[in-house]
C-alpha cells in the first residue's frame, strides 16, 4: 500500500496514529536539525518533518528537491507552531521512513496558487499547471457540474446516447475538420461540429429523450475565447412544444445553481424576444444585470438642420448614469473607443445632464437646451447621467451602441461575475438576409422549423416575407454570453426540402448533403425539438470567470495549437500517399 490517507485528511484527531503519505514535494526548508517538508496531493499539503542530523533517514531529506515523488511513514502529532490557514494545519507527520519514488527535475516555474510562469511556458507543460491549485478547483468544478447534469437528467428519463465523431458535414454554420479516409482513397469524413442530425434521428428511432455530454469540432478562427474541440451538453425531446423544452432546461440550469453554487436563480427565468433584445441592449445575448437600455431618438434629432442624423435610418442613445462628470478628455478618448474597428462609429455625440441642471452636448449649435433635455429625458437620464448617441443603418448601430453599452457597465462597475442575471431570448427570425452573398442563411440552423402561423409566409418567394418568419428558437443567456440555445425542429419531409430551398440549396446539393435526414421524416418522425449549452463556458461562469481555457484540461492556443504535443504537426510522406494527399504546403522545420 503506498498511503494510509491523502495529504488533505489528517486532522489533529489523529494525533498518535502510524500512517504513511505519498505525493510531491511542494518545498522543504531546513531548520538547525529538522527538516520541514511539505507534501502535496490533489487534497491539500500535509506538512512533514525530519528530525534527524544525521543517518541515511536526514541525507534522504536534504536530497529532496521540489516535485520529487516521495513516500514517508511517521506518526501524527500536534504541531507546536499552528497554521490556521491549513485544514491539516493542527498537526505534523514525524518521519521514520522516507523513500523517494521519483526524482524531479526543477520544474520551469512555480507550482504555486499564483505561479511566476508566462501563459506560453505553463502551456508547454499543462500537467505541471495542472498540479495547481486554480486549475485543479476548476476541473472538479467541471466534474462536479457534469454529475449534477447526468443525475437530473438521468431522473428526467433521459438516455446518454453517444453518437459517431467520423461523419459527414453537419451545418452549424462554421469550417468543417475533416478526416482523409485510407480505405475509401479520395474520400474524407468531418467531425461533427454538433450532433445535430444524429440527435434528431434518435428522435426518429422513438428514443424520445436524449442527452450527450459531447466534443464538437469547429473550424473557426479562434477569436477570444474559442477552442476548435469544445464540449456541449447536447439534448432532444420528442412530443415536445418550446415550452416543455424551456422548463426543463430552465429546472436544470436552477438545479445546477442550487446545487453546485448553492444560488437560487430567478422562477422562472425572464424571457425577452429576439426584437426587444435588438432593439433595448443591441444585442441577442443581453447583460440584464444593469439597466442602460438604448432609446430611439429619431424622429426626435431629425429635421433640425444637423446633416448627420437627417441623414441615417435611426438614431439611438444610451443615458450612463453619473457620468456627466466625463471630462473633455475622457469624453475624446471614448470617441476614438468607439471609432476602433471592433466598434466600427463613425463618431460619438454627447449631452451631459449636469448636476447644477445646465445642459452641455458636442451639438449644442444644433439643438436647443429644451430640444436636448427632451433627448436626454427620452434616453431615461437624470441630473449627473451623461446621453451617449450613435448613428447610421438601425440594427447595426443598436449593435455598436449595445457594444458601448457593454463597456460602460465594465466602467461602472456594473458587471459582477458572482451576480448572475439568466435570461432566455425567444422569438428568433428564421432567417437571415446576407447582402454579400445575396442569400438567406439559418439564422440557426436549417433544421429550425418556422412557427406554425408563419408557415404562409415561409412558402412565399418575397424576401420581406421570408424576412418575417420566425421560429420557436431560444437562447439561454447569462450575464451577457449565450450559453445555449436550440429550437423546434422541422420533422416535415416537404418542410425541410422547402428549407433547404429557401438557403439556396439545390435539390441535388441538399440531398447529397442531408438525404439521410429528409429520408428519415419519411419514416414515421415525431414532433421533436431540443437544445445544447456550451459546457465549457457554463463550467467558466460557474467558476467566475471569463475564460473556458482553464476548465479544459489540455486546450488550445489561440492558433489552435496544442504546444505541449506540438500538434498539429506534419506526417510522413508514406502515411500521405497511404491517404491520397498530395500536399502543396511548404514544409517548415
Ligand atoms: N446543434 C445546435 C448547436 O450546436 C444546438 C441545437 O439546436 O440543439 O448550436
């Protein structure tokens, strides 16, 4: 037996107990003839001592180093100097037996709460970052997260179905990964950037509740915080409404918060449509923590003689509350924020609402103070608040005004990550209209099916009308990120074929594409509809944080790189020819 207990479990109970400990050597200090060291495992640090000046069992301790794997037998006494900050703080091992099992070089940075290691070296070796304590919070919490899911699920009747990774192209609307195949020379499978169609096809089979904790693949370029392998918890249900899908999944997300995080969500969870959340944040995934909605203020600035606004679709303010205080600078800097690219305004104007009732706007020449106050009122300000305003083509400048919107809440303050504000966004359009490709696209997928009473619309060939249709498509939302969504599926052969229309698919094209799928609703297929939440991302709000790079054992870089394996990497030119590959790319040592 190599331990008696983990590095975490003695307490001063066990004061005069024999027991044996195994784990890493965290650090050791020498003291006149005793040596302190302290042994970590995954459960904590268990302090030993050696107290020797001499004999093989003091040249065994001073050999020590930090990481060194050791194993040491003593007795557990109480410690004469305490550690409070310690669950095993109360007591101490004395040594009688001390083995190495392992040497360890110098690790390349400290394996500390905070560690002195930059991003790129802790990425190298990830199972060194591991050993640290933020890290090792995180993936319990994950696990501890996945257990909850798989227990209320489970009760729900739900089946952990585990679908195929080598498939064929599914259309989540990002690049493919695909996989060569030898024994079919030419041919390549992609992974699964959800299991959408499988899903839906074990609602075909009669398995009519059904969940996943699955790995998707998606070819993206990885802005923030992406991975192109990330994991979803991915559900269906047949004889299901939006509504049924929505309490369940809501009793989950409440179940969770109660459960891990011990926090009671709100019952129910507010829901908002797609069309408030454009037009009152900016944005289909709404912070509503804090409140800073955007008003229209068209008609009111139009007409007034400033060329500006007589000339854009819609005019649209936000009132920040006791920012009149912004000075010349701050003012000039925030303008040249929203002029960056990832804002993309053309410029920024302002009324301060001073506290002393006296107005200052970057339009005064324009306006009167009476014309401005009434701007300023309808963008819900008081004394002290300042009117922020954009301009330009109406939903992408509720856009750039919910970005700035985002950043004033960051400013104020108003975004803390241990106050969670969940939100469902409903009513989603079905379609989207790209004016570059002069095409619709599924504004989720093209197997949303339209709501019932806009299935008219939907057979129309007008581009407003189609513009109009939508669909019992949800978001679940949190603090401003959306961390799932889903929709009532088509199950209609002819409804999917007058989808697949509509995208612009030929007849040929969809059925090379998703023959299987229309084949199937030929068969008997059950009104279904089902969602999936980003895991990863559910692990890092839960955790507080913003980043899902912590919550996955060994992710990617931002260049999609795995550094430690140093993956992906080139293969050899038999195994190429053995795949059909001829490559073009140059080869980079
Ligand atoms: N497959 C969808 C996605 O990955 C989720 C769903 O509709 O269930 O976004």
């Amino acid at each position: 037996m190599y331990r008696t207990h983990t590095c975490g479990q003695l307490r001063i109970e066990n004061a005069g107990e024999t027991v044996t400990l195994a784990g890493w050597v965290q650090k050791c200090r020498k003291l006149g003839g005793m040596t302190f060291i302290d042994l970590r495992d995954r459960y904590g640090i268990t302090q030993l001592v050696v107290n020797a000046s001499e004999g093989e069992l003091m040249q065994t301790a001073a050999s020590l180093g930090r990481e060194f794997v050791i194993q040491a037998t003593g007795k557990v006494i109480e410690r004469s100097s305490k550690n409070p900050k310690m669950p095993t703080g109360d007591i101490e091992i004395e040594v009688t037996a001390l083995k190495v099992l392992n040497k360890a070089q110098t690790p390349p940075f400290t394996i500390e709460d905070v560690s002195d290691g930059g991003e790129e070296l802790r990425a190298k070796y990830r199972y060194l970052d591991l050993r640290r304590n933020p890290l090792r919070k995180a993936l319990e919490l994950r696990h501890k997260i996945a257990h909850e899911i798989r227990n209320y699920l489970d009760a729900k009747s739900f089946l952990e179905i585990e679908t195929p990774y080598l498939i064929k192209s599914t259309p989540e609307g990002a690049r493919d990964f695909v996989v060569p195949s030898r024994m079919n020379p030419g041919q390549f499978y992609a992974l699964p950037q959800s299991p959408q169609t499988f899903k839906q096809l074990l609602m075909v089979a009669g398995y009519d509740r059904y969940f996943q904790i699955v790995r998707c693949f998606r070819d993206e370029d990885l802005r923030a915080d992406r991975q192109p392998e990330f994991t979803q918890i991915d559900c269906e249900m047949s004889f299901v409404e939006q509504e049924d899908v929505l309490n369940t999944f809501e009793g989950m997300m409440r179940t969770l918060f109660k459960n891990v995080l011990d926090v009671t969500i709100p019952n129910p969870i507010p829901r908002m449509s797609w069309y408030d959340a454009m037009d009152f944040y900016g944005s289909d995934k709404p912070d509503i923590r804090f409140d800073m909605k955007l008003h229209e203020i068209t008609s009111l600035v139009q007409g007034h003689g400033f060329s500006v606004f007589d000339s854009v679709e819609y005019v649209g303010a936000i009132a920040v509350k006791g920012a009149a205080e912004y000075t010349r600078k701050q003012l000039d800097e925030l303008t040249e924020w929203v002029k960056r690219p990832q804002v993309g305004a053309k410029g920024l104007v302002y009324i301060k609402l001073n506290a002393d009732g006296s107005i200052k706007s970057s339009v005064d020449k324009f306006y009167t103070p009476e014309q401005l106050a009434k701007v300023a009122e309808t963008a819900g300000a008081e004394k002290g608040d300042l009117v922020l305003v954009l301009c330009g083509p109406k939903r992408k400048t509720q856009t750039m005004l919910g970005v700035l919107r985002i950043e004033m809440g960051n400013r104020l303050g108003l975004r803390d990550p241990l106050n969670f504000a969940p939100l469902w966004v409903v009513d989603f359009p079905l379609l989207e209209w790209d004016d570059e490709t002069n095409r619709f696209y599924a504004m989720h997928h093209p197997f949303t099916a339209p709501k019932p009473e806009h299935l008219d619309l939907f057979y129309s060939n007008r581009k407003e009308d189609l513009e109009k249709v939508c669909a019992n498509a949800y978001d679940f939302v949190l603090n401003g990120t959306e961390l799932g969504g889903g929709s009532i599926r088509i199950h209609e052969a002819d409804v999917q074929e007058r989808m697949f229309e509509v995208l612009g698919i030929s007849k040929e094209d969809a059925d090379y594409k998703f023959g299987f799928i229309i084949n199937a609703f030929k068969f008997g297929a059950p009104p279904h509809g089902g969602l999936a939440f980003g895991f990863d991302r559910v692990c890092a709000l839960f955790g507080g944080q913003e980043t899902i790079r912590d919550y996955i054992a060994f992710p990617k870089n931002n260049q999609g790189r795995d550094v430690m394996i140093d993956s992906p990497s080139y293969i050899d030119q038999e195994q190429m020819d053995e795949l059909c590959l001829n490559s073009t790319a140059p080869k980079q040592e």
